[in-house]
C-alpha cells in the first residue's frame, strides 16, 4: 500500500475524484465508499477524509464535473441561428438528442446528480450554482430570441421551467414509470412538450408580434 507522502494533497484529490467516478459508473451510488475509494487507490480509509471532508463534498465536486462534461456535450451541438419557432423546435430537439446520448453513455453519474440526498442542509456553493446556470444558458441561447422584451431572470426562470419538465419525463421514463402516464418513448414524449411550449410562448398574448 503506497504511503500518505507518496503522492501530494491536490494528486490525492483528483486520484480520489477519478476513483469514485469509476465506482459510480461500474456499479451506481451503492459502490461509492470510503473504504472502495482507498482500496482502489491504495491508501487508507482515513486519507479519504484527509482530503475531503465527508462523501457528501465528494459527491457534489464529482456532480460538478457531470455538469460541466454534460456542458460541455451540449455545447457541440450544432443549432441554427434563425429567430423563428421552427428553428427554436429544431434546436431544442438537437439538444434533447444530445441530452438523451449523454444519458445513456453516463447514466450512473446523471442519476447521483439528482438521486443523492446529502446528510446536510446547507446551501448548496455558489460556484456549484453558477454550473448550473451555465448549463441552463445552453436552452436560454436557443430562446433568447423568442424572449427578446423579457429581462434575464425571467428568461432563466422560462428556461429551467422547461428543462425541469423535459426531465421529469426523462426521470419517469428512467424509473420505468412513464408507461404508467403514457405508452410513448420519453423522446417523443418530450418533444410533444418541447412543441407545445413553444405554440404556447408563441400564443401567449404577451408575445403577438414578436415571434413569427
């Protein structure tokens, strides 16, 4: 077993990092553990928490990074840029497709963003607030346009509105319950959302004449 001076504070943090992103993805959340984490990178269970504080500051940075890879995935998604509700359909089911790849090569660490209740009730950091605000501007960017008189908060808050909704029934579909709702796949189902959320910004007395 390598000794604690084998390797330094910040080599340990991201050795511990990778090890339990390795766990979560072979074996889901019921894998991550002090004890697994030491075995697989030779240390003792105490260097853990040597490091980080408890599982749960473990979690959230390794929750961090599926934010910032799914970011990332996003990102490379190629959109149109017309102002148009056609193109706005368009783009959004882009980055549904997107969204549902990512789950499917990532679905363990997509499940501990959402299904792990940490043992505090502290807020959670901003830095770990502003990747999510980060990942939402990927939906606000495709928006933007049909809400061009609408101030930022506003936009933000119709922005996380309907990808609050899109997974919900990506949520249901993964717990196989939305057969329970409706017998269609969560892709199709989320893109009836998808049109049906645009046609109501579009019929939305507040938006006559802004959205062709």
């Amino acid at each position: 077993m390598a000794r604690r001076v084998d390797h330094s504070p910040d080599e340990l943090k991201v050795m511990i990092l990778d090890a339990a992103e390795d766990l979560v993805m072979a074996g889901g959340v019921s894998e991550l553990s002090a004890r697994k984490i030491a075995q697989k990178i030779g240390y003792a269970p105490g260097t853990i928490y040597n490091v980080y504080t408890n599982i749960d500051e473990l979690i959230l940075i390794l929750n961090g990074k599926t934010l910032e890879r799914l970011y990332d995935h996003l990102s490379m998604v190629r959109l149109d840029g017309e102002a148009d509700i056609g193109s706005a359909n368009e783009n959004l089911e882009k980055l549904l497709i997107g969204y549902l790849a990512f789950i499917d090569e990532n679905r363990s660490l997509w499940r501990l963003l959402f299904d792990h209740v940490p043992s505090s009730e502290d807020d959670l950091p901003e830095w770990y607030n502003q990747r999510v605000l980060k990942l939402l501007s990927v939906i606000d960017q495709v928006l933007l346009p049909l809400l061009s008189g609408r101030g930022a908060e506003e936009r933000r808050d119709v922005s996380a509105t309907l990808w609050a909704s899109l997974h919900g029934i990506i949520s249901l579909a993964d717990k196989k319950k939305l057969d329970v709702v409706i017998s269609r796949s969560s892709h199709d189902v989320c893109s009836l959302l998808i049109t049906t959320f645009l046609n109501g910004l579009k019929d939305h007395a507040d938006f006559t004449g802004k959205i062709q």
